[in-house]
C-alpha cells in the first residue's frame, strides 16, 4: 500500500482523504495516537487510514470533524471514499439509485443490498474479494443512507423465498437479519413480497432485476453479472420488465402474509440455540 510519504492525494479520493488526515492532524499539532486519544480510536487506525490501508467510516469522519474543527469537510469526503469502494462496473447503477424516486426490484437469492444488515452483507461480500471487504461493506452501507432521507425515495422488494431459506453468514446472522426485515413494516415507504416456491414459473426467472423511476428522467431497468451490470432506458425493455414486474406482485404474497411467512422461517429455521455458541 502507499507509503506516506509518497502518497498522491489525486490519485483517488482514499488518496485524498489520507493525505488530507494527515495534513490536518499536523497542522493542529498532533502525533497519530493524540487523535486517536481525542476520537476514541488507536493510533494505529489513524496511521493505517493515513497510509490508505484502511478505509475511513462514517462515524470516524464526523469524530474528526468535531476533533478537529474542520467543518464537515471529512463528512463530505467519505460519500466519495465509500463510492470508490464499490466495483468500477456497479458505480453508474449506485449513482441512479441514489437518485430515484422510485425502486422496485426482485431479487432471486439474496436481500437487496438497501435493506441488508452490516453482518449480513459482510458474509456475502467476503465469498470473492476478502481483500477489500470491509471497504465495500462500509459502500453498502453508505448506500443505505438514502433510505434516511427527508424524502427518501418508494422502494418496492420482492424476494424469492430462496432468500429467506439460503443461509448466509449463519443462523444468527439470518435470524437478525429477517428481523431486520420486520423493522420496516411500519415504514410507509418501504414494501417487502415474498414469492414462495408453489408459484412455479413466473416472469423473474431471467434472474435479479431492478426497475428505477424519477421524476425528470426516463425509467432504467438494470440487472447485473458476477463482474457487470446491464442498464438501459430504452423503452420496450421497461414496458416489457415493468409489466413482468406488476406480475411478479400480483403472485407474491401481500405484505402482511409475507411478513408472516419471514417470521416463521426465522422462528423455525434459524431459532435461537440454547447454548450460547451457534452452529
């Protein structure tokens, strides 16, 4: 990884924040192990930070605004960090989402990314690139933070039941994250089906796929690879995908009964042990 001392703060915007780390500590006269005195955190985090080897969070950025004094500039560096964590493919759909108003999406195996849990999505990034793990868990995460807005946009999920029965990470880690789950029956802008397996065929067996709406811009439909996403506005695909879709709800379970169906699969499938070490 970089060296210090040789570090180019144009070489990326990780770049960028290290050096910008360093040049403010030192400026207020500080050693690494004094800011992290002040944030709560080791020496040795801000020195691994400084030198790119770690990627900053959310919670560190805002620490060292207040610590410093530095009026949001690291709060506003990390939307950019965390976005250059994601795969250079997946980048241009993540900047759409950012921006709709409207998602609806059907996911054949696993939790769309905005409603994962940290330990959840930890388990299904580590699978390919362990290297870079944390970096991108931090990206999901950061992506969720559109569902914090004062106007966050309608988000529509259709599960296959797959997703509730394929075990990631554990027991425990699907038990907490099917809970996490129920958390957004009271959000009014957050719907969640499940298609169950006695549907037989339906029109998502093509695989995942997500249809953005907003309101200056044409509808994009997108799905994605093992190493790339497909999207595109043209207007036969969305007509097309959006009436696959308006089938897809009309056979999955409504909200309720699929909220019911989530809650047996994680009091039955992945109960809490007795003891206290999970399988």
């Amino acid at each position: 990884m970089a060296n210090i001392q040789s570090l180019d703060p144009t070489a990326s915007p990780l770049d960028y924040y290290g050096w910008e780390l360093r040049r403010q500590r030192e400026a207020h006269g500080l050693k690494q192990g004094q800011l992290g005195d002040i944030i709560f955190c080791t020496g040795s985090l801000i020195g691994q930070i400084e030198t790119t080897k770690k990627v900053p969070t959310r919670d560190f950025s805002e620490r060292v605004d207040a610590a410093l004094g530095t009026d949001g500039l690291f709060s506003r560096l990390i939307g950019l960090v965390l976005r250059s964590q994601l795969p250079n493919w997946f980048q241009p759909y993540a900047e759409m989402e950012a921006k709709a108003t409207y998602i609806s999406t059907y996911q054949a195996q696993l939790v769309y990314g905005l409603l994962q849990t940290e330990e959840y999505a930890q388990a299904v990034l580590s699978v390919d690139r362990r290297a870079k793990v944390d970096g991108m868990v931090a990206a999901r995460m950061e992506r969720q933070r559109v569902l914090q807005r004062d106007q966050p946009p309608a988000l529509w999920v259709i599960l296959s039941e797959a997703a509730l029965l394929l075990e990631i990470g554990g027991p425990g880690v699907m038990r907490r994250q099917l809970a996490h789950l129920l958390k957004f029956q009271e959000d009014p802008w957050v719907q969640i089906q499940v298609l169950p397996f006695s549907t037989g065929q339906h029109t998502g067996m093509m695989g995942t796929f997500t249809l953005l709406r907003f309101d200056d811009d044409p509808d994009l439909f997108y799905m994605d690879g093992y190493d790339q996403g497909h999207m595109t506005a043209n207007p036969d695909v969305i007509k097309e995908r959006s009436v696959g879709y308006a089938r897809l709800q009309a056979a999955a379970l409504s909200p309720e009964d699929s909220a019911r169906l989530i809650t047996r699969v994680m009091e039955e499938r992945y109960a809490a042990p007795h003891s206290t070490d999970e399988r």
